[in-house]
C-alpha cells in the first residue's frame, strides 16, 4: 500500500491550524477570572448590613417561644417600610442600626392570619408611620418549594408584587419553612435536595434574599432541624433565643463574614385600631396586645444571658462545628470518627483540598479548646453542657 505525503498537483492544501484555535468556538467569551483581577471584584453586598447578604439562602431558627417570629417580621416590615416614590426619593431607615436596601417584601405566612394583623399593626403605630410596610405583599397560606408548579407560583406572585408596588422584591420570608415543605421529611437527605432545588429557585429567578423561619432541634446544641443537605444549601444561618424581655441574634454560618450578635428588648404594645387610634379589641372585649422589638444595650441583657453566650467563633470554627452538628443530626448520632468530619468540612467548603489535613486538624483542636466538642480515640462528639 502506498502512502501519499504530497497533495496532487490539482488539490490545494488546507491551511493548517493549531490545535487549540480548531478547538476554540469563534463566538466563545472567556469565563476565566485571573487572580491578578480578584481585588477589582465587588466587596459583599447586604440589603440589611451583617445579616442578611445578597443572592442568599438564610436561616433564623430557634426553640418554641424563642421570639423568632417576631424578629423575622421585624425585618421583613423595615425592608418594606417605604413606598416607591420615597425609595426614590432617597428616604432611608435603618434596622436597629443597620443600613437597609429597601424594596419590596414577599412574606409567606404559612401558619394561617392568625397574629400577622395585630404584629403588622403594632409595628406601624410604634413607628408612628402608619403607612410604613405599604411595599410588604403577605401570601397567608402553606405552599410546597417541593413542587415545581407551586415554585412557579411564587415567582409569579413576586414579579405581581413588583409590579404592583413598583419595586423590585428584595425579600421573599418562609413562615415556617416546615409549613412550606409540604409533606416532606426535614430529615431525609433525598427530600431536602427537592426542597432546596425550590429554594435556588425562588433566589435565582426573583433575585430577591429568601429568609426561613425554622425550628430549632430538640438537643440545641446541634442547631437547626434537617439534614445536611440543607444546611449545606443555607448562606448564613442566625439562632434567636430570648430570656425574660431580652431576644439575642446570634450568627452560625455565614459565607465569610465574622460572627454578628444582635440583642433587643421586647416591650409590650396595645394595639390600637389603625382608622379609629381606639383600643382593638378581642370578640370578648379585652385589649388587643403584642410584642416589638427595640434595640438593646449592655445594661439590658440578663447576667445569666450574658454567661450563656459561649466562646465567639470564627467562619471557619463556625461553620466546622455547624457541619459536625448537622451530620450527628441526620445520622442521630452521639459522634463520628475524625477522618468523617474533616471530608466533611470539605464538603462544606470550611476547607480546601490544600489546606484540609492541617487546617481541619487546627480547628479541631480550637474548637475542643473552647470545650464546644469532644476528641476521644478517633472520635468526635460535641461536648455537653
């Protein structure tokens, strides 16, 4: 057989064409950041300064009576205080101190009416605005972020609450994320990674935070219900708990931020009619009371409060004790072997592939060193108050 090396004499040879170039599409646009370009990105964003960051999942949890609700409709009222034309105008109102991107405000309110008048109406007559929350639209009833057509749902009702308040919607709340989880179990891996596919979702396709109100577990010291893969789909998680009139806000995971504690004082409100500015009323004709927050000093919080805090914790320390929590959670476990935890901070993104013998094995002995975990043979538990 003879192998020809040369074209004939009437075919012309194609030019050639490096390898790299043939490979290249010639529409491609490169999607490559260099490190040399890091310091030109943007810093974080927040639409409420050191809790809740843009283009994020969050968590506010905590034990029954912990005063989580009343929190959570704090901020969902401060993000919607101001219509349009005053967000146009270059109005501005803080949270507690807190800077706030305001717009519009999609508030789930699973648990039924029950409650959200009297709170919505004693925020307003404290604030002495009366039309302040006017950008909140309220949904009082469960949906299923399991379901693709009840997803679709809340994306249209958040595109109608846009349109209609003429603001984009900044915050979309879950009030309870259990009553938005249809018939599923928290603490099956397989059902949560459905749930959190609604929940990217509900971020993606509104652009709008997504906060959930959740419960906290029955052992506190292992945080929030529900498998790892939820706690994995969650930016930034915060723990409420209250003691006498004092209601704390303690940072668990964040994305990069340091710990941020946020103390108030409740104080108890009459209601009063919003047209009238007489008492409300029950159908028994007793005073119509709530609760609202009010920020809080060193001087307010109980000494025993105070002692209960514990050691701040790093991102890093934070969110490696967040994960040994979840999983011990999941597996209702007493402990997990060591190699186990250090995969896991991976899993987590607490470590890199680099740094995750050495960094896992340092924030394994800070954390034992601040008494929050246990090492005992290969094995690690979270220690016992």
């Amino acid at each position: 057989m003879i192998r020809r090396t040369t074209p004939p004499n009437n075919v012309t040879p194609l030019p050639t064409v490096p390898a790299a170039e043939r490979s290249r599409p010639a529409t491609r646009q490169s999607r490559l950041l260099y490190c040399a370009d890091v310091n030109e990105l943007a810093d974080p964003d927040y639409i409420v300064e050191d809790l809740l960051p843009k283009d994020s999942v969050v968590a506010i949890y905590g034990q029954p009576g912990s005063k989580k609700g009343f929190v959570v409709v704090d901020l969902a009222m401060t993000v919607g205080a101001l219509t349009a034309d005053e967000v146009k105008r270059g109005l501005k109102l803080n949270w507690h101190g807190k800077e706030v991107e305001h717009g519009a405000v999609l508030y789930v309110w699973a648990e039924g009416q029950s409650g959200i008048k009297k709170r919505v109406t004693a925020w307003r007559q404290m604030r002495q605005r009366m039309h302040a929350g006017h950008s909140v639209a309220i949904i009082d009833r469960a949906i299923d972020l399991r379901n693709s057509g009840s997803v679709d749902e809340l994306v249209a009702d958040a595109a109608e609450a846009a349109d209609a308040l003429g603001l984009p919607v900044k915050l979309i709340v879950l009030d309870t994320l259990s009553r938005c989880s249809g018939s599923a179990n928290i603490n099956a891996p397989g059902e949560m990674s459905e749930l959190v596919n609604g929940l990217e979702r509900l971020k993606t396709e509104t652009g709008a935070v997504v906060v959930l109100l959740h419960h906290e577990g029955k052992d506190e010291s292992r945080g929030m219900m529900g498998a790892t893969t939820l706690k994995g789909a969650i930016d930034a998680e915060f723990k409420v708990r209250s003691e006498d009139d004092v209601v704390t806000v303690e940072s668990g995971k964040s994305k990069d931020d340091s710990p941020a504690t946020f103390t108030f004082k409740t104080r108890v409100v009459d209601v009063l009619n919003p047209v009238t500015k007489q008492p409300m009323l029950t159908r028994k004709g007793k005073q119509v009371t709530t609760l609202t927050l009010e920020t809080a000093d060193d001087s307010d919080i109980p000494k025993g409060q105070k002692e209960a805090k514990g050691p701040k914790l790093n991102p890093k320390q934070a969110n490696a004790l967040g994960a040994l929590r979840s999983w011990l959670i999941d597996r209702k476990a007493d402990h997990m072997p060591d190699d186990n935890w250090r995969a896991l901070m991976l899993e987590f993104g607490v470590v890199t592939e680099e740094d995750r013998r050495a960094l896992a094995y340092d924030l394994r002995d800070q954390l034992d060193s601040k008494n929050l975990i246990r090492v005992e043979k290969g094995k690690v538990s979270l220690a016992r108050k």
